[in-house]
C-alpha cells in the first residue's frame, strides 16, 4: 500500500471516527499517512496494515487506525481457496452490517468498523479502530470465556436467526 492510497483510507473512515470513540479529525488536519504492514493474510491473500496519521493541530495525540486489504484471486483453484475468499466476505458483511457495534454494546472488545470497501473481482478492505493488548494463547481463560457469552447472548435465539437471515 503507498502512501496515497493509505491517505485516501483514512479520509473514506473519517466519518466514522468519533462513533468509534477516535479524536474527530477534517480532512485538513490530516498532515500525513505512513502505511506499515503489520502481517501477512493465509495464503498470501494480502496484508493488514497500521496506518500513522499525522495532524497539523498542535499538540494532537498520535493516531492510527488498522487497514485490512484482502486480495482474492481472479479464480478459486481448490477448495481451501474458495474457503478462505467465503471466509474474507463473512467478516466483511460481520463489520459492514453492525454486528461489531452490537457486541460491543454488549461488552464484548472487538475492532469499531470504521469503512469496509468491496473491490469487485479483486477483494474487500476492512478499516477499524485498533484493538489496545496483545493476544496468547495461554491467557486469561476466564476473560475469554466471559467474551464468549457475550458473544452468544448477543446472538442467542431468535436474534441468531436474524443476524443471519434464516427467519427471513
């Protein structure tokens, strides 16, 4: 991703900014944005990357937000492909259809979307807030457990029948 690109990311989630709890921003106060990739998706399907932005307010915090850039091939040749494209279009639909902002009324930390963009043919980017800690694998059992039934109390029932369309 350059420089102009990521720019362009940042104005296109600007919208969204004080709803998911970032300083508000203008267009003009955006000084610069510094793109830096952060990780590799499976398969080599694209990156994520931390975008720095930089403002002309002075005294203005330090500020970045997390761009997901998933590039699908033309064609899924095997099944494990096809797999991870329906993977890609879940979480796209997840950030763009207000299941993020519903969890997190409910408790559960998960990223604030703040723009999703299909790519017809060529993929989706996923904007968000970043997500302060770090992960392991031998963590706090009961912070997971208890984020897990925040999860499904928020989708117990008839709300998991309308999250995902099977009432309809």
């Amino acid at each position: 991703m350059d420089k102009q690109e990521a720019v362009a990311l940042v104005k296109r989630s600007l919208p969204k900014f004080a709803t998911a709890g970032l300083p508000p921003l203008s267009v003009d106060a955006i000084a610069a944005v510094q793109p830096k990739r952060i990780a590799s998706l499976w398969a080599g399907m694209g990156s994520v990357w931390q975008l720095h932005v930089s403002t002309s307010t002075a005294g203005a915090p330090p500020l970045s937000i997390v761009a997901k850039r998933v590039e699908l091939p033309a064609v899924c040749t095997s099944i494990g492909d096809q797999r991870k494209k329906d993977s890609y279009d879940v979480e796209a639909a997840f950030y763009s259809r207000g299941h993020a902002e519903r969890l997190l009324a409910a408790g559960a930390l998960v990223p604030y979307p703040l723009h999703v963009e299909h790519r017809p043919g060529e993929g989706v980017t996923i904007c968000m807030t970043r997500v302060e800690g770090r992960s392991s694998h031998r963590g706090d059992s009961e912070a997971f457990v208890a984020w897990l039934a925040k999860l499904h109390a928020t989708y117990w029932g008839s709300r998991a029948d309308e999250a995902c369309g099977c009432g309809q």
